[in-house]
C-alpha cells in the first residue's frame, strides 16, 4: 500500500513480506528509502534512515530481549558512535565500524 510511479514504489508506503516482516516509511525506485520503521516477525525493530535499501544514517535498533543500539549506521551496519543498552539496561558509549564494536568511549552518554 503506497505510491507508485512508472509501475515502482515511490514515496511513503507499506509492504509486508509473506513470512511477516514488515517495512513502512519511504521508498525510491522500489527499495527503502528516508526515514521508515522495518520489523521482524521475532520482534526486532529498527526505526531510522535508509538509503538504497540499506540502514544508512541514524537509527535505532531494538531486540525483543530489551537489548538496543542506537547511532549511525553504514551500508546496512553499525558504524561510527552509537550506544548500547544490553539486557541490564545499562547504555555504553562506543565505536562500530563495519557492524563490529571498535572500543567503548568512556565518557559522559548523551541524553
């Protein structure tokens, strides 16, 4: 459901998946694209930008666990700061690069 320009989908939309992932935001030329909110049938959610399909920009990512990044992404992974809150609810400010923790940055988390 959405827009659709030369028989592609353009603009604000929603498709699902039939094994029940679910995108709803922004697409160019058929692939998600701006800001839009992707979930997973396991419960995983990510809210933030795309571009060409891929998490690209900030954005938030979230288990079903309580487990959640939040920060910059690149080609469809973790890269630059960000933070993660793991299971105890504790957040900690590091490094990603290419989806892997690079080192954690101790200082003061942001707000």
């Amino acid at each position: 459901m959405g827009d659709f320009f030369e028989n592609n989908i353009e603009g604000k939309g929603k498709y699902q998946w039939d094994d029940g992932r679910k995108f709803v935001g922004h697409w160019k030329n058929n692939k998600m694209h701006g800001l839009g909110e992707f979930t997973w049938s396991d419960g995983r959610i990510y809210k933030g930008e795309y571009i060409n399909d891929l998490k690209h920009g900030k954005g938030d990512f979230s288990w079903p666990d309580g487990r959640k990044y939040t920060g910059l992404w690149k080609n469809g992974k973790q890269d630059g700061i960000g933070v993660y809150t793991g299971q105890t609810g504790i957040p900690q400010k590091g490094l990603w690069e290419n989806g892997r923790r690079i080192k954690w940055i101790k200082d003061e988390i942001p707000s």
